[in-house]
C-alpha cells in the first residue's frame, strides 16, 4: 500500500505551451478539484508495459515466421483503493476521481513524501521528468519525479455494506 498524488495541470501538452483547456463536462472549469493536488492513501499501484510486435506467418511458406518489433506500448498504471462509505471526504474522492476521467488536462502522478526513505513506482519511472517545466509551474521549484498521464478509465465496485473499491486506469503520455 502506498500514498500517491494526482494532480491536472488544465493544460492539454505537457509542454504546458497551449492555454489550458475549460472543461465543460466538470463544471465549466480548468482542472480537477481546481487544479489543486489529490493525495490517494493506501493504494496499490501497478505499472505494466510492453512490445507491439508481429510474428505472422507467411502463407504458404515454410519458413519460421519472423520477429518484427513496431513499437513499445505506452506505460498503463493502475491505481486500486477502497473508500468508507459513509465518510463523506471519502466520497468526495470518488467524485473527483470520476472527473479525472473527462478532464481535457495532462495530469501529474507523484509520491508526495521526500522523507520515508523508500522509492516508490513513480519516483523510479518518473525520475527523467523531475526537472520539466512542472518543477516551477506545479512543484515550487522542487525537484519532483512525476509521471505525466491521461486516466482512461474509472470503476466502483460496492464490496460490503459501507465500503466502495474503485479502480482507476491511466495511460502514461
């Protein structure tokens, strides 16, 4: 289980070169929860990637088919936690997590503490983008590892009488 932090830029490039998109779909605004950063607390994580490859063989040809390498797929994190139903913080999450799925933004993926001593996934993967321009726009001039990503996906599933698990899917840009 860890802690892991969200947070939507507004802007639709990473680069943050383009005006940052209003999204009428939540509430007319430019990012998630105002743009201001999430924190998800005891989750699990889960990165997976991989080759796009073809290894067809030819019709009528005896010959092995050969390995034929395309590209690599973009990283999928998955982000799993559970909410008490009847805290109403907690249910507030859900909401927001559900508005990162319609958010026209770029959206930051972090560890947000520098002092427990352990590297987590993003800390490890998103290490190369810690002195992007999101180091003086997001991070107070921080060095931060992050992971730009879209969430493609949100699920709940109502697992006892007072508890939600959700289940939130991001692509890595």
């Amino acid at each position: 289980m860890a802690n892991i932090t969200l947070k939507d830029s507004g802007y639709v490039d990473i680069a943050r070169t383009k005006q940052q998109a209003v999204n009428d779909n939540i509430g007319g605004v430019t990012a998630v929860n105002s743009g201001t950063a999430i924190e998800l607390k005891n989750i699990d994580i889960n990165y997976d990637i991989g080759l796009n490859f073809d290894n067809t063989a030819v019709v009528g040809s005896l010959a092995a088919p050969t390995l034929t390498v395309g590209s690599s797929d973009s990283g999928k994190i998955t982000l799993t936690g559970v909410v008490d139903g009847t805290n109403a913080i907690d249910i507030g999450y859900l909401l927001y997590l559900k508005y990162f799925t319609k958010t026209k933004g770029i959206v930051l993926l972090y560890y947000n503490s520098t002092t427990d001593g352990y590297y987590d996934l993003t800390e490890v993967f998103g290490n190369i983008n810690k002195d992007d321009v999101h180091k003086t726009t997001d991070f107070a001039t921080v060095s931060t590892p992050h992971l730009h990503v879209k969430v493609v996906g949100f699920k709940v599933t109502q697992v006892a009488a007072k508890y939600l698990r959700w289940q939130l899917s991001l692509e890595e840009l």
